[in-house]
C-alpha cells in the first residue's frame, strides 16, 4: 500500500506528548499518527454500528403486536409443546 506524505498542525503539548509515547514505543511519530487514525476511524463505525443496533432494537411492540405475539406464542405451546407434533 503507497503512503501518502502530509502535513498537520497540532498543539505543542499533544505534539510532546506524541513525540514522548512514540519514543516510548519505539516507533516513529508517522507510525504512531497511523495508529492513532486507525483506532479513532474504527472506535468511529463501532460507534455508528452500536447507534444502527440500537435503533433497530429501539422499535418495541405497540400493546397489539405483544398481545398478538403472547397469542401466538401460547398456541405454539399448545399446538407444539403440549400435543408434542
């Protein structure tokens, strides 16, 4: 994969922070921004995933469906569990 030279401009106290945790891991300051970007873009579609899930699970039945689904539910037992089909 080709990588893409740039230039940012950040704060002098994360660009120290930054330059102290990379010389901690051994790595240089690019390597440590490429992991960083990584960690943030897929903390980001985790976040987007969990906010997808919970708005699918955000639609709860109205009194009919869950009446209709313990209607339903209950002539399973009798039809299924009770007469074991």
């Amino acid at each position: 994969m080709a990588n893409i030279k740039t230039a940012i401009s950040v704060e002098e106290p994360l660009f120290k922070e930054v330059e102290a945790l990379a010389e901690e891991m051994k790595v240089s300051r690019s390597r440590l921004f490429t992991l960083a970007a990584r960690d943030f873009l897929q903390h980001h579609k985790n976040r987007k995933l969990l906010e997808a899930i919970n708005a699918a699970y955000d639609d709860l039945p109205d009194p009919e469906e869950e009446r209709l689904r313990i209607q339903m539910e209950s002539e399973f037992h009798r039809l299924v569990i009770k007469d074991k089909w």
